[in-house]
C-alpha cells in the first residue's frame, strides 16, 4: 500500500519547502538553528524537530508511526551528536548519532521505548555515498535493528545559489517487517537550507520526505 491518506496532512509544508531555500539530510543544522524534518517511506511515517545547541550536539523531538508489519507508533526525546567529521581536499565524511527515549504506542498498549541511531556518509559535490544502522526497544511491541544504505550521483556540480539535484538509490533491511528487504530509488532536490526528496519502492510505496532548516 501506498501512503496513508488521512496522513498526509504532513505533507503540506512541502508547499512552504519549495518556496524556501534547500540542505544535506543530516541530524544536527547550524548552531541556534531549528531543524524540522519528515519522512514517509516503507517503514511508515516520521516527524521530527531539533534545536542546535553547539556545532556537535543538537536536542529535539521524534514521532513515527509504524507500518510495513506490526502497527505502532513511538514518541520522545532525541539527543543527536556528530561524534566525528572529516573535512577532505573534494569532499566531507560524518558519523552522527541520534538516541532517544520515550513511549511505544501499540493500541490501548503503552510501553517504555529507546532507539539509537548511527549515520555514517561521504560526499563530494557529484558522488555522495551513506550507511545507517538503527536499533529499536520497546519491551514486547518491538525489538529490531534496521539497517539503510544510500549510494547517489548529481548530473552537475551545484553551487550555493543553485539548485542542488541528486539520484540515488536505497536499500534497506527490515528484519522485523513484512517486506524485509526494499529497494527505493529515489531523486533529491535541495537548495540552501531545504530540501525535497521522492522516490517510489520495490514493495510499491511512495517514499516523499521533505526538511527545513531555519
């Protein structure tokens, strides 16, 4: 199935995105910076908010709600960090973490949840290249580790006033959902502080994700 309607409402602010200026889909902006970002892909729907507090640590919220397999959804806290950047000659190289702590939601089920997060990249100004690995802990709704990597190639080299167009493909493992394994090609548009990505999957979902910095 594709997305679900009734939550597309989500959706909307793209409108303001594509008005506004586009950035790299990375867990910690500027510092001061808000950072909003959402998601719907295989594994269902995700809204977030952080606030930059130093140029390595950054502070928010996290929702998603679950699909592809067991229906839930889960809420809290986020912490996110760059545990180490590699500023190169033609390129840049990052590992981030985001960890969270909250509540699973499963029907009139509530349980304690934790999820920590591990993005590694390397990118040029043509070549940009991911891998990210997830666990996730909510005692009997959901104990699983995730796995995405991300392999993408822009047509021209951007510069700052332009805007910045990638293709790319993605595969993700999902040992705990229906569709376990999931290819997603998929194009990215960002320009500045913004940026759009769309792609549609191997399981027949419609992946659209969308952020803004501000």
């Amino acid at each position: 199935m594709g997305i679900r309607w009734h939550r597309c409402f989500f959706i909307i602010p793209v409108i303001v995105a594509l008005a506004a200026t586009m950035a790299e889909a990375k867990p910690i902006s500027y510092v001061n910076g808000i950072m909003v970002m959402q998601e719907n892909d295989e594994t269902g729907h995700t809204i977030s908010a952080d606030y930059t507090i130093t140029p390595n640590f950054a502070v928010g919220w996290y929702d998603k709600w679950e699909e592809n397999g067991r229906l839930y959804s889960e809420h809290g806290p986020e912490f996110n960090s760059l545990i180490k950047r590699w500023n190169l000659p033609d390129g840049q190289a990052n590992i981030f973490n985001s960890t969270g702590a909250g509540v699973a939601i499963d029907g009139s089920k509530n349980k304690g949840a934790a999820w920590t997060d591990f993005l590694a990249d390397y990118e040029t100004r043509r070549v940009f290249t991911s891998y990210e690995i997830r666990a996730m802990y909510a005692d009997s709704i959901e104990s699983s580790i995730w796995q995405r990597a991300r392999i993408g190639y822009a047509p021209y080299a951007a510069n700052y006033n332009d805007v910045a167009t990638w293709f790319m493909l993605q595969v993700d493992d999902h040992p705990n959902k229906n569709d376990k394994f999931v290819v997603t090609p998929l194009v990215r548009f960002f320009y500045k502080t913004s940026l759009i990505e769309a792609g549609y999957s191997s399981n027949n979902r419609l992946m659209f994700n969308w952020e803004l910095q501000f």
